[in-house]
C-alpha cells in the first residue's frame, strides 16, 4: 500500500475510533512520524492530508523541516543540549522534555527567536530502566521549575507504553491520563493562568493507539502504519 493510501486509512481509522469511544475527531492529532523515510515520503503524507510530522533525530527535523516548512514539526527524540536552538528553531511543539537545565535552555532559545514554543513532559510511567521520561513522583516539581520560563508553553504530558503488552500499555494510559488531571489541579492552585492549555496527552503508536484513544489522548504518534 502506498504512503498516501495507509496515510487515508489511518485517519479514517483514527476518526472512527474517536466517535465510538464518543470523542470528538477534531480533539486528536494524528503524528505522522516520519523518521524512517526521507522527504520525499513526508510529502507523499502530506499531500494525503497529514499536517503534524514527527522526527527523533535533530538533522532530520531541521532538513524535513526547511523542505516542508508548511507542515508543523514536532520533535519527539532524546533532546541534547548542543541542539537545542536547532530543535527549537524547527518544532511546533517539543514532546520529550525530561530534564530542566534543558527546559532553560528551551526558554532562552525560543526568547531568541521572540515566540514561544509548546513543550510536553515525558513521563517514564511504567519505570521501565531503558524508557526515558521522568517520574510520576517528580511531575510537581518539574512544573514548579519550569513554571516560571515565559517562553515555554507547557502543553502537558506524553509517554511510551511497554511495548508487546496491551494490558500494560491500557494501565500505563490510563495513569498518565489521571497525572494530567493531577497536575491541572496543581496548576490551578499555583499558576491559574497556566492550567488551560496544560490539556494535551501524547500518547499511543503503531500497535496500541485505539487503546491511548479510549484512555483520552489527544495526539497519537503513528510511524510503522504509515510510513512502513
Ligand atoms: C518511532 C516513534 C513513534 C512511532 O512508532 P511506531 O510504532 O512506528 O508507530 C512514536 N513515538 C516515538 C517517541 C518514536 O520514537
């Protein structure tokens, strides 16, 4: 099948899942993440209807990036410092954020370029020693240091599943999604003005998105169904 046609059937799929589980299509993103093919295979995506990309590497995000600026760029790979302004340069919204010496950083370099940038947190919910992200534990606190970076959006939070394991994966969704209205209740208490655009939940891929659905994502990373 080619790319513009699993791109289609991915969203009708998507859309669908959505009005059974009695949520509105519009209130989940679908990710096309496109870091196992060139640009020419985004566009193939693109030209299919799909507007929100997804890169784990830093070079990619800023090639795809120049090729296709019309599309929003979200980056979701491991973050390091020497690459920030690139990220930041090219994302429409960061999704892997696990530490706040690199929160700083995001803030001066969006500053930078005089715009904010959207940034969820990675949370590493099934404590799994080879899945980064934070702890549960630590969301607080992390929302205390960063609360203060004006030129960073904080948009909510995001997780990988354990993979192979659809029991584990529906546990681990569902937590995430109740760490989120944990931490909307803390943002309510100490930055009101912050809690309203903490709302989004990036969570679910190729094998496990209809279950991240049902658990109350709003943005569902899909690559292998897509691009493979
Ligand atoms: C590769 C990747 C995905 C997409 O995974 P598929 O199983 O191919 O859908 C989603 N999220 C992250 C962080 C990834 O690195």
């Amino acid at each position: 099948m080619s790319i513009e046609d699993s791109y289609i059937r991915i969203k009708k799929e998507v859309e669908d899942a959505c009005i059974s589980d009695d949520r509105d299509p519009d209130d989940v993103t679908l990710l096309a993440v496109s870091k196992t093919v060139g640009i020419e295979g985004a566009c193939e995506a693109f030209k299919a209807g799909a507007r929100d990309f997804g890169e784990n590497r830093p070079d990619q995000l800023v090639e795809k990036h120049s090729a296709l600026p019309e599309a929003r760029w979200h980056f979701i790979g491991n973050i390091q410092s020497r690459r920030i302004k690139d990220i930041v340069a090219c994302s429409y919204m960061i999704h892997s954020l696990t530490e706040v010496r690199h929160a700083k950083k995001i803030d001066e370099a969006a500053k930078g370029l005089g715009r904010r940038v959207r940034v969820l947190i990675e949370v590493n919910v099934s404590g799994e020693e080879s899945k980064s992200g934070i702890s549960p534990d630590a969301i607080e606190r992390f929302l205390d240091s960063c609360i203060e970076l004006e030129n960073i959006e904080l948009c909510g939070l995001m997780t990988m599943a354990p993979l192979g394991d659809l029991e584990a994966a529906h546990d681990c969704f569902e937590r995430l999604s109740r760490y989120l209205e944990v931490a909307r209740t803390y943002l309510g208490r100490i930055a009101p003005d912050r809690k309203d655009s903490f709302c989004e939940l990036s969570m679910g891929m190729t094998d496990d998105w209809p279950i991240a659905i049902a658990c109350g994502s709003t943005i569902v990373r899909i690559g292998r169904a897509i691009f493979a």
